[in-house]
C-alpha cells in the first residue's frame, strides 16, 4: 500500500549526502536541546500514519521490557515539558493530558492503558527507542514505539545489544572500533551534553514504513527513469541521556523526499554531484546493505542530468 505522506515535497529539509555526513561513520555533533524534535507542517499525516500502523502492526509497533514504565514516564514528561515550552501553539496541556491542535483527542498524561512511551511517540513525528545498560548485555535495546522502520524490524533488535543490532552494518559488527566508540559513547554521554546525527538510504517508494531488508529493496526497481522511482531516506537521530533513570533515548525522524525532488533545492546541481559521488565511493558491501548495488549506475547518471 502506498502510505506516502507528502505528495508534492518541498526541497529536502537535510540532505547529509552533500558530503557533510560521510557514510558508515558515526559523525556525531552536539545537540542544542531548543532543536530536540522537528515539528513541520506533516505532523499531522505522520501521527495519523502512527494511528493507522499500530492498529495494523501494534505488536511489531511497540514493545517494552519489564521495568522500563518508569523512564517511560520519564520520557513522556521530558517531551511534554519540551512541547509545551516550544510549540504552544501547536500543543496545550488540558484536564485529559496533552492535546494537539488538528487532532480530536488529547495523548493522555495519566492513568491509561496505553504505556508512556507510545504515548510520547504518539506526540511527535519522532520514533523513540529506550537503550538501557545491564551486566549481561550491556546497552541494548529495553523498550520502543516504532512505526517507521528503516530496513529492520523491531521484533529482531528488541532485547539485543549494540554489537548484535549493528551486526549488519559494515564496520560496525562486534570487535570493530566503530562498535568500541559507539558503547564508550554511550557510556560517557553527559545529561548536558545530547547529540545528533545523520544517516541516509534510498528506496522504491515514498513508504514511511519500510521493514524491508536491504537485499530485498533491490529487486523492487524497474526499468526506466530511476530518479522517478527513487526516495531518498534520511534519519535525524538523537541520543539524550535520561536524568532519573540513567537510560539513553534515541529519537528517529524520518524525512523522505524523491530524488527529483532536489531541483526544487536551491543548491540543485552541487547537491547532486556531491551525492553522486558518495554513491561512487560506496564499497562493495556498503552499496549491498544500502540496496543499490544494481542501480548505482542508474543512480549516478540520474543525478549527474539533475
């Protein structure tokens, strides 16, 4: 089913493939918490979008291990607080919880049955992961509201560690220093001291939900004009160290523009060429997780007429 959000996109909002973000590293940079969550003109689309996933998917949505109610909670207050500070009016507190302006019923903020944390993933255009360290895993995945998957699916990662969720990523596997950086990352992440970064994929068609692996969206490339047919995927991601309960919540926002969509960038033509050539200078096995090692020709010549 074609769930595309935005049917007419604007120029892309981040565009990491400009040569500012190198692939396969972890490129991080300090967060200023004013910009914690994007808010834009599709909140409204991607929350209903949340609703109409979870009532198909919702156990493949959300999942959360024993313990984590309470830096669920933790989480929810924090996002409140930080919406009501900076989108007022867009979000207002009332008797029944949080209330969005556009949407019928308020996310509720008390006793209810739906956990803390969907309840703050049901607020923003973020996904929210809950990372949480312990003596036999070390960080792992403890709890989540999910809905826009990029090429994984919830099921496989929850309760995993960081070298078995990264196990597909080339460079990032167990042993490697990317993997050694990213756990004493995590381990020395300071309350004051959020950060972010970029990463970027390409797919078949504007779907927020896209559980499929790499390998497989490959295949689903036809003949003819590539640009036309291709999104261009881009994660903003951040990584906030919970004061009470010591656990890191990683935020996911997804931007998903087609690639014609930069001639309406201002900076079209170096756009273009400098993704063309972070598409050249992908190995064998970066250009295979990405799925694209069969149109990366295609790709390039796209790009290079743009």
């Amino acid at each position: 089913m074609d769930t595309t959000v935005n049917a007419a996109p604007a120029a892309p909002t981040h565009t990491p493939y400009d040569g500012s973000a190198q692939p396969f590293t972890i490129g991080l940079q300090q967060l200023d918490l004013r910009d914690w969550i994007e808010i834009d003109d599709d909140l409204l689309p991607y929350l209903a979008e949340k609703d109409r996933l979870f009532g198909m998917y919702g156990d493949r949505i959300f999942v959360e291990e024993a313990g984590t109610r309470e830096s669920q909670r933790e989480v929810f207050e924090l996002i409140a607080e930080h919406l009501l500070g900076h989108y007022p009016s867009i979000y207002t507190r009332t008797d029944d919880g949080i209330a969005i302006s556009g949407r019928d019923k308020p996310v509720p903020a008390g006793d209810a049955d739906i956990p803390f944390l969907h309840r703050a993933a049901s607020l923003v255009q973020e996904d929210l992961v809950l990372m949480r360290k312990d003596e036999q895993r070390g960080w792992h995945l403890a709890a989540a509201s999910l809905s826009f998957p990029s090429s994984w699916t919830l099921l496989e990662k929850f309760g995993r560690s960081m070298d078995e969720i990264h196990a597909p990523v080339p460079d990032f596997g167990a042993g490697t220093r990317n993997a050694g950086l990213i756990t004493r990352m995590f381990d020395n992440l300071r309350l004051d001291r959020p950060v972010w970064r970029m990463n970027w994929s390409l797919q078949p068609d504007g779907n927020l939900y896209h559980p499929l692996a790499s390998h497989q969206k490959g295949a689903l490339y036809a003949e003819g004009d590539i640009a036309a047919q291709s999104f261009v995927r881009v994660e903003r991601q951040t990584l906030r160290k919970l004061p009470s309960s010591g656990d890191i919540l990683f935020t996911i926002r997804i931007h998903l523009n087609p690639i014609n969509a930069l001639k309406k960038h201002p900076q079209c033509r170096s756009l273009a060429e400098a993704f063309a050539r972070q598409l050249e200078a992908l190995n064998p096995a970066q250009l295979h997780y990405k799925g694209i090692m069969s149109i990366r020709e295609r790709l390039i010549e796209a790009l290079e007429r743009l």
